[in-house]
C-alpha cells in the first residue's frame, strides 16, 4: 500500500493600514479560473514554512522581508485536497511597512489587488480563505 505525499504551502497575508482600515494584498493567478489569493507556494526541501512565504512573497509580488514586519503571534492553518490529495497552507501575517512600496508581479500573476475585508472575502471565493482573512481581521482589530 502506497501512502500518498501531503502537499505543503505557505505564504503571507500582506496588510497595509489606509485611513484606519485594513487592506489586503491579492494576486490574481495567470492560470485556470484567475483565482485570487495572497501571495504562497510550495515549500521546498529543507526550508521552513516562514522561509518558503519569505520567498514566494519576494518571487509573486517583489516584496522583500524588509518591506514587511511580521507578527510572529499570527499563523493560521488550513487543509484541503488538490485533485484527491490532502494540502496544508500555512498562512502568516506582516504588515506591508511602507503603504507606497510597489508590487512587481511574476508571470504567475495577472493582477493584484489592495482590498479592505469585505472586498477581499468576494474575491478570494473559498470559504477557508476567507477564513483567514477574517481571523487576520479580528486578531489586528483585537491588536489595535
């Protein structure tokens, strides 16, 4: 009997504060539906789920981790199936530190959005990310 290898992703909700609201960073995939999602990819061999957000965020919207201050207290874990095989995205926090840092997409994405909670809850479509995104909301709220 074959055990099936679990795929493994990590990536980071990237927030900037606007007129004392929250926005989130989405990046709309050059591939299948165009689906939105924050930044977040494969983990690689030997590389930690913060070091694999670091640089999926670096290599999909040009943000470096010194663009970024991260909330250590924040992770959120969710679990699904890709094509009948079980997926871990881990999801970590960090504030976008300068509002006017620009966003240089890969050729994995065609678009990118800055949305307060609402707006991005519309756009990323699957419940278990809008869970996250709403659990970022109320741990920032709680924060503040």
């Amino acid at each position: 009997m074959s055990s099936v290898c679990e795929l493994r992703a990590a990536g980071f909700v990237v927030f900037r504060w606007v007129c004392n609201q929250v926005e989130y960073l989405l990046l709309q995939t050059s591939y299948g539906k165009n689906h939105w999602t924050p930044p977040k990819g494969h983990v690689d061999p030997g590389e930690s789920d913060l070091e694999t957000a670091l640089r999926e965020t670096e290599e999909e919207a040009g943000l470096k981790k010194t663009d970024l201050n991260i909330l250590e207290d924040f992770n959120k874990v969710i679990k699904y199936d890709v094509e009948g095989v079980p997926k871990t995205s881990i999801y970590f926090l960090a504030e976008l530190i300068k509002q006017d840092t620009p966003v240089k997409l890969s050729d994995e994405h065609i678009s990118f959005q800055w949305a307060p909670l609402d707006k991005a809850c519309e756009l990323v479509v699957h419940p278990s990310l809008q869970d996250v995104l709403q659990g970022c909301e109320a741990f920032l709220k709680k924060k503040k």
